[in-house]
C-alpha cells in the first residue's frame, strides 16, 4: 500500500497554493514552494504538469479516466450445496466471491478468477447500478487461474452494460501508476492505488506465469477484478497476493503490498479460447523446463540465476529438432527475459501450433540461439525413456546416492524432476523435488516400477509423495495439495461470500 506523504512547511506564513506552485509538491520534486510573480500566476490558463489537473474543483485527480471504468467492475457471487450434511435444505446457498469486469458488453462477457467460481454450480452478478443478474459459466483454466462468465439478461431485456477498455500489458514499465478496484472484505466497490512494482513475476507456483506485481492494496473480495492503468484501462486481472504475516486475529493472508495480476496479454488468450471452445489448449515444444537456482548454476559453473534449464527433451519434438538438449539454460525467449521455467510456459502456453519462437540459452557458458515450432498438445501421456520417464507434463527419474543426504537418507523411490506449468501434473500439485513412492497403489522403489504402474493409464493416478518430513497422499483426480512456507504464503485472494 502507498504511504501517504506528509508534506512539512513553515507555519510562520501562510501563502495561496496555485496549481503551478502545487505542482512541484505533486510530483515529490521538493517541499519548498516557489512562488510565482502575479502576472505570471493570473496568465497561467493551466498546470505544467503531466498530473491530471480538475480545474473547476481545483485538485489533481484521476476520477475523469477511471470513472469511465467503475461500472464494468461487478460483484460475483459462487452459490451451491454444501458436500456434508444438510438440513434438507437444496437451494444453493453462497460459498464464496469476488469481483469481476465487462470485458463485452454487448455479449456480457465478465472475467473473473477460477478460484472465486470453483466448485459453483450458480452465479450471480452485482452491478454498481444496483441490478443484480444470473451468470452461466462459459469456462475456467486452472492454470491461470481466470474464468469467463455470461451476464443472462432478463426476460430477453436489453443489458445496456458498460465494458472496460483493454490496453496492452506488454507496454507496461515498472512504475507506472495501477489501480485496483474490487469488493474487498465485505465492502462496497473500493478502489486503491500504487505503482507497478515489477514485470514479468515467475517461480510462484506451478502455473502459467507472467504476474504484474503491484503495491496498489489487494485484499479479500479483490480476486477477479481489474487492475486499471491512470487511464482507466484494464491492464491485468488481480489473483494472488503474497503475505508473510499474521494479522490481529493470527490469521495470515492480509495486505502487504506484494499483489499480482494476470496481464491482458495472457488473459486475451485465454479469454479467446474460453469463449470458442470452452477450454484452453496450449502448445508444445516437446522440452520439459526447471528454474535455474543457486545450486544447479554452480554445478553448471554459471554465474547466473535467472532462467530455464532443460531438464529433458522429447524425442521427435521441435525443442529436439532445434537442437536443445538436456543442461542447457534458455535466458530469452521471444525476446522476452526468462526468469524460471515460468516465464518459458507462460511465452510457449499462448503461442497458436505453427508459431515459431526465438529462444537464447547457454551451453557450456556460451550463448547459442535457435528457432522451434509450437505444436499442438499431445494426447500421449507417458513417453518412458532409458533414464527418465514423461508422463502428463511431469519428468521423473531414479534416486541416486548423490540425492540420499538432500532426501534424508530415502534412496527408493522415484524424484519428480519438473513439472510442466498448467499440465495435469501441475494441476494435481505435484512439485519438483517430490519423491514419488508409490502410484495407483503400486510401490515404486524406481523407475521401472513407475514406468508399469503408469503403462496405458489415460490420467495420473492416485501417487503417494514424500514431500521434506512430510508424506501426502494425492487421490486420482483430487485438487492441489495445500502448503504455505514458514515466512511468505503466496495465495489466491480470497473472498467473502
């Protein structure tokens, strides 16, 4: 959250702040006032000063840009039946919500968070006007985590919607002014604002990622709706905050000035595919991707840790025809930085099959380029090599004694190397560096026993998984797996019902 500054002054006079004498203290240049002469003052029509300036009210505001947006930002609402035991009762009932914005509003198109709909079966649409509309479900994608709603019009009525104007995200710079504007914590529509704090945020999950991070204040209600640049155009959708404290009731997931958004050039894409086909496809380029850390740098000799390293290839797949090989480290692509295997998922997850790609990476210290196709996804789950096996976006291999003193001493059992942001793996929270011990009730002591236990399956089965001290069991089909680190959480908003 941006800190009020408090301007400091002599009391021993009183002097009139003109709009040119103010200028200097709104953009924080100094806190001395110079004053203009008179003549000077009486001539100036306007302020010299790229702050938007209301001269009938005499103050620096924003109102005129963003107010034109307020009304495509709506409340959604997640009703449905309770999974326990009920008191006969068989009327949804509301389980959660966020907020939302018209991206169309001839269609009544609202764009949203996956989460905030998840596990809905009904859904309803608050406007600032006051209306209140039924909402179907067009289609969600978990892996970056947004949604697609259609506002229902009533009785075949006119919806006489307002939409946001969508800018380029791909525009943006780290310290742009950014708005965001919600329902948070029960309240009515509220809008905050701060500065893009960075670009490009990547390495927080298993998802599709390309996070603008923002300071504007993000709280409980906040999920699914637009974060606005000065200007009042939608430049991302808010999703998820990171939180390292407690709050005055020992509960964590408060504001502390680290929220992220989904840019609208990811949205856009997702949003296209949602409404056509009612799910995301994404493409390929067949090379299964880690993140660069500390450690795998020094054991490379590189002096970097920023970036993707190959963990496999598939055999016949464009990375393999580009020449990309296991080891190497891929730092750009499409010109664009590569902080982890993110940022290569969240380039390659939007490109349409046929796409070609500029990819720079590093191969013994030296920097090598090369240019692949995206293909369409696969349908075969499990590619089994000689010393790793794919399978639904994850690559395992066997436990080496090198890995006994990093596993506490467990030499069975079979490492998940990578996984594949927004894959079937990902999506069941399986975590590079989980130690898989047995899958679809089979042990498995290697990656033989692996290989057999997944031979035809058309899913990932259900997997027992030591994960540090702890052992945790993902049934077949089950959601993501809850952890939050000691120090910092990163977690979906979330919102009030």
């Amino acid at each position: 959250m941006p800190r009020s500054n408090i301007l400091s002054g002599s009391a021993l006079c009183l002097v009139m702040l003109t709009p040119v004498a103010l200028a200097p203290l709104a953009l924080g240049l100094s806190s001395t006032v110079v004053l203009a002469a008179p003549a000077m003052v009486q001539t100036a029509s306007t302020p010299q000063t790229p702050m938007p300036y209301d001269a009938r009210r005499g103050v620096f505001s924003f109102a005129a840009g963003l107010e034109r947006s307020l009304p495509a930002v709506v409340q959604v609402t997640t009703l449905g039946t309770s999974a326990g035991p009920t008191s006969g009762e068989t009327e949804p009932a509301a389980m959660q919500g966020g907020s939302g914005v018209v991206i169309d509003a001839a269609e009544g198109i609202v764009v949203t968070n996956n989460h905030v709909i998840k596990g809905g079966s009904k859904f309803t649409i608050d406007l600032t006007d006051g209306r209140l509309f039924d909402a179907t479900l067009i289609g969600a994608d978990t892996a970056t985590d947004l949604a697609v709603l259609r506002i229902e019009p009533i009785d075949g009525q006119r919806l006489n919607l307002s939409q946001v104007e969508i800018a380029d995200s791909d525009t943006l710079r780290t310290g742009d002014l950014a708005f965001a504007v919600g329902y948070p914590l029960g309240l009515d529509q509220t809008l905050t604002m701060g500065v893009i704090s960075g670009l490009g945020r990547s390495g927080l999950g298993d998802a599709v990622e390309d996070y603008i991070q923002t300071d504007a204040a993000v709280n409980s209600g906040n999920s699914g709706g637009p974060l606005l640049d000065s200007r009042g155009r939608l430049i991302g959708i808010n999703t998820s905050i990171l939180s390292g404290g407690s709050n005055m009731f020992g509960m964590g997931g408060g504001n502390d000035g680290i929220a992220f958004a989904v840019p609208t050039r990811i949205m856009r894409f997702v949003v296209d595919q949602l409404r056509s086909t009612g799910e995301v496809k994404r493409g390929r380029i067949g090379a299964i991707t880690g993140s660069l850390n500390a450690e795998r740098a020094r054991a490379l000799g590189l002096r970097i840790v920023r970036g993707a390293i190959v963990e496999d290839v598939a055999p016949g797949s464009p990375a393999e025809a580009a020449g990309l090989r296991p080891n190497d480290v891929i730092t750009r692509i499409q010109n664009r930085p590569v902080a982890n295997a993110g940022s290569v998922q969240a380039t390659v997850g939007i490109a349409a099959p046929g796409t070609r790609l500029e990819v720079a990476y590093l191969r013994d210290g030296r920097e090598q380029t090369a240019s692949l196709a995206v293909e369409a996804p696969t349908t075969a789950g499990v590619v089994v090599g000689a010393t790793a096996v794919q399978a639904f976006g994850a690559q395992f291999r066997d436990l080496t004694p090198d890995d006994e003193k990093a596993f506490s001493g467990q030499t069975t059992g079979v490492l998940v190397v990578a996984v594949e942001g927004g894959s079937p793996a990902a999506q069941r929270a399986l975590q590079a560096g989980d130690v898989v011990t047995a899958a679809g009730g089979q042990g498995t002591a290697n990656l033989a026993n692996l290989a057999a236990a997944l031979s035809g399956a058309q899913s990932l089965p259900s997997l027992s998984v030591r994960r540090g001290e702890e052992t945790l069991e993902i049934a077949e089909g089950s959601g993501p797996v809850e952890t939050a680190a000691p120090d910092a959480v990163m977690i979906e908003v979330p919102a009030q019902p």
